[in-house]
C-alpha cells in the first residue's frame, strides 16, 4: 500500500508541473511587457531632456541650416505661430540626435536578455558607431547634398523663389534625417552578421537588388528628380552596401 500511494503521487507530479507552466509563461510575458514599458519610459523622458537642452542652441541651428539658400533674409513666413513651429521642430530633431546614445542603449538592454554573451558585447560596442554614421549621414546631407540640391531648386526656370520657412525647413530637416538613418545601413547589417541571420555571401548574390533599392531609395529621399542629385545621393548608398559586405565577412 504505501508504494502505492507514492507510485501515486509521483504520478501526479507532472500534471502540476505541466500546469505550472502556463502561468509561469504569463507571468514572463508580462514581465516583458512591463520592462518594454519602462525602457519606453526612459526613452521619452532622454528626449524631453534632450529636446529642452537643444532649445538653448536652436535659433543658431536655424541660421546654419539657412546657409544653404543664402540666409533667413532669403525665407518669408506668413503664418503667426510659424516662426515658433520651425524652432520646436528643430529643437526635436537636435534633442533626437543628441539623445541617440541612450535610446540605443536602451533599445539593446531590452533585447540583450535573449542573446548570448559574446552577441551582447557587440550589441553595446555598436552603440558609438551607430551614433557616429548617424551624424556622418546628416554632414553629408547638409555638406554635399543640400548645397547642390538647393540652388537647383531655387533657381529652376530663372523664377525668383521666396520658400516659407516651414516649407523649407521641413524639407531640410527630412533629407537630413533620413540619410542619416540610410548611413546607419552598414552597421545594422553588422549585427545582423554577427547574429548569424545573412552572410557576406548572401549580400553579394544580391547586388542587382541592391542597386536597385538604391536607386528607389535616391529618388525616394533626393530633393530633386534631376539625375545628378539622384547619383550624389545613390553614389554614397552603394558604397555603404558594399562597406555593409566587408562588415558582413568581418562578423563571420
């Protein structure tokens, strides 16, 4: 009788592990969901940060971002709260960049958890570089493509153009940060080298693709649709693909 019962027992122990298990699951899931939450959190409070300290610098922002077209005395705004709007929005952008280190980090903390040692330690050393590209792209928007893409623009048809301040800072502004995120290309083909999902092999197989993407991308981005701005824009995007093939061979 009493190996019985024990035989008994022993039977019932793995229905309560099984039955476990659920809710462990649920709870690991909400635990995600509140450290998402939290890193969101800090996030959002870097930015604000960011964004308040980038108040102090953002009238000489704007008179740097001018120089393109010749000045502020080139620009007309036309609307009351403009003048306030264009300063925010590029209070926002300064206070992203400068913030860039810190979302970083805690976008790879949140994912860190789930790889190895070896992948989080090049998960963190990625951090300088990404934001280090990020800023290359935008000096090289605002140091070769803006100058070449502005004047065309403006003096297309030998029609005087007065742009509006909003107009024209939003389309600085969106050049100068979506070639800064295409520079970030080559880096986040690195990470995903080192985690093993594409090889240096399999991006040269697919140059063809490459060039093509390339291409929409350039007239997705570029200002103008004249070829030229188009190859100053597509020129640095392959050779980003081919530095993202090196990295590639490297992380393997």
């Amino acid at each position: 009788m009493p190996k019985s019962k024990t035989a008994a027992q022993n039977t019932h122990l793995p229905d309560e592990k099984a039955s476990q298990k659920p809710s462990d699951k649920i709870m690991s899931v909400w635990d995600h969901l509140e450290e998402l939450r939290g890193r969101l959190l800090k996030i959002l409070l870097g930015l604000v940060v960011t964004t308040l300290a980038s108040l102090i610098a953002a009238n000489q922002l704007m008179i740097l971002l001018a120089i393109p077209i010749g000045g502020l005395e080139n620009l007309q705004s036309i609307e009351v709260t403009e003048n306030v709007a264009v300063f925010m929005r590029i209070s926002v952008l300064a206070g992203f960049i400068l913030a860039l280190p810190f979302t970083l980090y805690q976008i790879m903390a949140f994912v860190s958890p789930g790889l190895e040692k070896k992948e989080r330690r090049w998960i963190y050393l990625s951090i300088p570089f990404a934001t280090i590209l990020f800023v290359g792209g935008v000096l090289f928007a605002y140091f070769v493509m803006l100058p070449a893409a502005v004047p065309f623009l403006v003096e297309f048809m030998g029609v005087e153009t007065v742009p509006r301040l909003s107009n024209y800072m939003a389309f600085i502004l969106n050049i100068i940060f979506w070639i800064g995120v295409c520079f970030e290309i080559p880096l986040l083909m690195f990470i995903l080298a080192k985690l093993k999902l594409i090889t240096a092999r399999q991006m040269i197989k697919h140059w063809r693709i490459a060039i093509i993407a390339s291409a929409v991308l350039a007239a997705v981005i570029s200002p103008t649709i004249d070829p030229v701005n188009m190859i100053l824009l597509m020129a640095p995007l392959i050779g980003l693909y081919l530095l993202s093939i090196v990295l590639a061979a490297l992380a393997a």
